[in-house]
C-alpha cells in the first residue's frame, strides 16, 4: 500500500519525499531530537545525513511496501515541517517518531500517533503494534501510556546517548478497538 497523506485536527502528515531532506536536515541535527533515537543514527550527525538515509534506506523500504514515512506539518503551516513517524513492518519495532524541540509539549506528536497507529490497525490490518522507549524518555514513553500501549518487556539498548535502560511496549488490534469505542 502507498504511503497515504493523513490529517489530524491541527496537521498534515506527508508521505515523505526526497526534496524534505533539505528542510530536515537542520531540523534533525540536534542533540535533543536525537539522544534517545537507535545508536545506527551518527552523532555528530552528519552534513547530508537525512538525505543520504532518505535515498538510501527509507525510500527504498517504502517502494518495497516495507515502511511507511511521513513529515508532519502543521495545517496552517503545511509547507514547514516540524518533525516526522514512521511505520515499519518485519522489524521487531514498528513504530518511530520524533518532532523539534520547539514543538514539544503540544500535544502534536500524540495526534500525529493516533493517526499513524489508525493506518496501522485499521489499513495495514497489522494485528500487534511494538515500539522501544529509553526510560529517560520520558515524553514518549507518556505518549505510548496515553494511547493505551503496555510496557511488556524491560532490557537494556544502544542510543545515540549510550546504553540506557529500555521498555519494549505493545499493542494489539484488539486493546486498539476497543480503546477506540470508549473513546
């Protein structure tokens, strides 16, 4: 399936494009946006880093119909890109995000899940969602609490940051459901 655009009540999530890289990489290229993202991420991120990885990894995993990457912008500002999500199958994580610092706290990244999570279950017609959280990150781990996620497994893993204590969360298209019906 392609990827889709989707909408929520404040923005726009863009199947991703090679031309965003330009826009991303600054965005991107920040400490904060990618201490708690996998060790496979560069630091000091590299100039060139988003494009390279855009045509490299993710557009070619999203011609295969393996991934599925969007930009999210606001409604009233659909041209700035203000972070991006994925979704990925046949890994034992399926799910990615991050957004700017200057974004964070406004509830837009937990909009921009909702949707994504929706495509998941109800497009995909995938029947369990997992994603990592480092537990210092504690914003994304509240975001996967708030939309019903369990946390089901505790390790360790390697981030950009070093080797920090880790949840695995889950989900199923069932507690999905019926989390949507008493919504």
């Amino acid at each position: 399936m392609a990827t889709p655009e989707l909408e929520t009540a404040r923005l726009v999530l863009r199947p991703l494009r090679l031309s965003d890289a330009d826009q991303v990489q600054p965005l991107f290229a920040h400490w904060e946006v990618v201490k708690y993202l996998n060790v496979r991420v560069p630091w000091p991120f590299p100039e060139g880093g988003v494009f390279a990885y855009y045509g490299e990894l993710a557009l070619p995993a999203v011609e295969r119909g393996e991934e599925w990457h969007w930009t999210i912008r606001l409604k009233d500002e659909p041209e700035r890109i203000i972070g991006a999500i994925s979704l990925h199958l046949n890994r034992e994580i399926n799910r990615g995000f991050w957004i700017a610092p200057e974004w964070r706290g406004q509830g837009l990244m937990t909009e921009a899940v909702a949707e994504v999570t929706r495509f998941w279950f109800e497009d995909l017609r995938q029947p369990v969602l997992r994603t990592k959280k480092a537990v210092a990150n504690a914003a994304s781990r509240a975001i996967s609490a708030r939309e019903g996620m369990r946390c089901v497994q505790e390790t360790e893993d390697d981030y950009v940051s070093g080797r920090l204590p880790t949840e695995l969360w889950e989900m199923d298209a069932a507690m999905w459901r019926e989390r949507r019906r008493h919504a």
